[in-house]
C-alpha cells in the first residue's frame, strides 16, 4: 500500500533518478510533514520502541551524576549550557534535572537547550520539563552565540541521522541507492564508480569484495566534529550512548523497527524508525579534543555505580517497585540485553587538564 511520503519519493525518483540511501532516510524521518518523527510520539509500549531512559530512571540519573561531576570538574561555572541532542520525550532531560536540583547551584547555573527537529516531540519535551527554562535549537551552531561551557549528552540520536551505503561493483564502488522496479521502490546503484586504492584508506574499503557493503557516517561525523570544535572553543564536554561497533568492518546495518519489530526498510515509508549502527571507532580519529571510550554500556554505567543506586532506591520501594528496578538495572547493563551492544564515548575540552570524564 502506498501513502503520501511513499508517493514523494517514488516521484523524486522519477525525476532525479537513484535516490541515496542518506536523502531516502532524511525524507522517511524528518519530512516536515510526512516524516516519521514528525507525526508522532514512537517510544514506549505502545510505540515502535523502546530506549534506555524510558527503561528505567536509573538511566537518567547515572546521566545526570555524570554531568553533575562535569560541571564540579570544570569548577562549578556560574553559567553552562546543558545541552541533550535529540531528547525525544524529555525524559532523560528530566531525571538528570532531578539529580542536579540536590546539588546546590547547578540548575541555577544550566541553561537548558534541546536540539530537537519534531515538533510533536517538543510539545512532549515542554511538558516533560514544565517548571524549567528551555529553549530549543535547530542545528548545534546554535549554541555557539552563548559563548559558555557547554555539557552535551545524547542518546540514540546519532542512529537517526542519516548515513551512506557503498556497494562494491566489478567496476568500483558505487551509492546504494533506492530505485523504481515498476511502481515499487527497490535497491540499486548510483550511476557514479569511487575507485578507491590508496592505502591509508580503512581496510574494508581496500578488500571489499564484489556485492560487500561499507557504510559511511558521514552526517555523523560532522556533527561530532562540530560539537568537538565548540567544546574545544568554549571548554566542556559530550557524552554519547548509542547501539553500534567499534571495529570498522563491511555490512549492512540499516534497519527499521515498526511495532517492536523489524521490518522491510523500504516497507513503510515514514511509518517505521529508520537506523543503523553508530561507527564509535571513526569518533575517535581527526577530533581535536580529549576522548574516552568507546566503552560499552554496562561497562560505563556499573563504573558509575549502577548497582548501588539500584540498591537504594529498593531499600524504600515496595515489592513490585523493587522488581521493576531489578529489571530495568539487567536490561541496562547485561550482555544479553542493552549493555553489550550499546556504546559511550566521551569527549572534553583538552584545555582542562583537570577535566576527567568518569565511567571509563
Ligand atoms: N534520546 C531519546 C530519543 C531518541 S530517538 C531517548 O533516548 O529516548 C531520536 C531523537 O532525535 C528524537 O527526539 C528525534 O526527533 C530526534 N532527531 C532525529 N533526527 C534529528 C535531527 N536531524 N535533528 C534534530 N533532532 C533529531
């Protein structure tokens, strides 16, 4: 069945050609009309899925400890811009506020601003932060006008940007893109051929094999490398938690979830979530500025004293309470579930020798 957006892009097709793998995600997710984070709330039970701060609060306030010592570590300025990238129901935004309003001058000092292109997700974060002044922003240079220390967190929302397929052909590699077979959209290839041959390329690239193919964040590269020029401007730092690899490697990752489900990623145009995985391993070249990680999720959250956190908040909970915080604590950090395939990295201004971002 077809629908609006679905109808857009098979027209575009028709007038452009092959539309890239990178445009097709653009337009599936951030259509101002159409798009799918523009029309709807997708998170939840109820929704199409499911990510860490709406497991648990737990989440959030290791978060929020987190940024709390930051903010202590860069010495406690009387003005810094917290920032989330991508805050979807402001939830995470809300049990970190939570932490900082224990911590004496810390919400007097943050300016909070939400990068958020939805509006729909807006009007949830507004609620979800009633009482707080916020102010949201379109693109990251937004920020750079305040001039001020800034600690960015952002989870998930890296995988939503959009990112390239190459496909490697007799004759080179070529843009996978979406084509027309009849009336249905369909893989294909761009017309251009990238002959890559030096060797400071990355190895995938050098020993691809005819039909292997090698994705390239470019959108997310650039957004992390603009962050990483700000802080390194106006000192501070940035966390990022997102499901990826840190092996560079050869592979199709991009998928779409619709109902807790994976689903056809050309099936459902603007009705499913579009993602692939995060290369954490390219975060850490060409950045001028101090970097931790990758580490896994378990891993930085147990280091944050995960565990703990959990045991205090069962000693004055009631059974089923108690349960609920045992579940979400497991599905944050074990293997099986969210703690192996997630990843944080962090990164800090290197002018602040005393900065030491902790969890690593
Ligand atoms: N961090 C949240 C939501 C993750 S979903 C959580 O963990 O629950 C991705 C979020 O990024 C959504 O809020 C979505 O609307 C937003 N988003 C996706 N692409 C964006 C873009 N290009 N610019 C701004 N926000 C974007």
């Amino acid at each position: 069945m077809s629908n609006s957006l679905e109808d857009i892009i098979k027209q575009k097709i028709r007038d452009e050609g092959p539309m890239s793998v990178g445009a097709y995600m653009a337009l599936a997710l951030g259509h101002p009309e159409h798009g799918y984070y523009m029309k709807r709330d997708p998170f939840g039970r109820a929704g199409d899925f499911v990510t860490a701060p709406e497991v648990s609060q737990l989440f959030g306030e290791m978060i929020g400890a987190w940024v709390v010592d930051i903010w202590r570590q860069l010495g406690e300025p009387a003005r810094f811009v917290l920032l989330e990238c991508g805050p979807g129901r402001g939830t995470l935004m809300a049990d970190m506020l939570r932490v900082g309003k224990g911590v004496p001058g810390f919400l007097e000092a943050a300016e909070i601003y939400l990068l958020e292109m939805s509006s729909v997700l807006k009007a949830k974060q507004k609620r979800a932060l009633a009482g707080h002044n916020v102010k949201w922003i379109e693109k990251i240079g937004d920020i750079i006008p305040t001039g001020l220390p800034v600690i960015s967190v952002a989870n998930e929302f890296l995988d939503a940007l959009p990112f390239k397929q190459l496909v490697k052909m007799e004759d080179g590699w070529a843009d996978r893109c979406i084509v027309l077979d009849g009336d249905r959209l369909k893989f294909g290839v761009g017309n251009k051929r990238y002959t890559y041959q030096s060797s400071f390329l990355s190895k995938p690239l050098r020993e691809g094999k005819v039909g292997d193919i090698y994705e390239d964040a470019g959108d997310r590269l650039t957004f992390v490398k603009i962050l990483a020029l700000i802080l390194q401007k106006q000192t501070g730092a940035a966390l990022f938690i997102d499901y990826g690899y840190i092996e560079d490697g050869l592979g199709d990752t991009f998928q779409a979830l619709k109902g807790h489900e994976y689903v056809d990623v050309l099936s459902h145009v603007g009705d499913a979530d579009l993602t692939s995985h995060v290369d954490f391993g390219i975060m850490r070249g060409g950045m001028d500025v101090s970097i931790s990680g990758p580490v896994t999720q378990g891993e930085f959250l147990k280091a944050l004293g995960i565990g703990l956190r959990a045991q205090m908040l069962a000693q004055n909970a009631d059974e089923k309470q108690a349960e609920m915080l045992e579940k979400g604590l497991h599905r944050l950090v074990d293997s099986d579930q969210m703690g192996t395939l997630f990843k944080v990295i962090g990164f800090w201004s290197h002018d602040d020798p005393a900065v030491k971002p902790a969890g690593f």
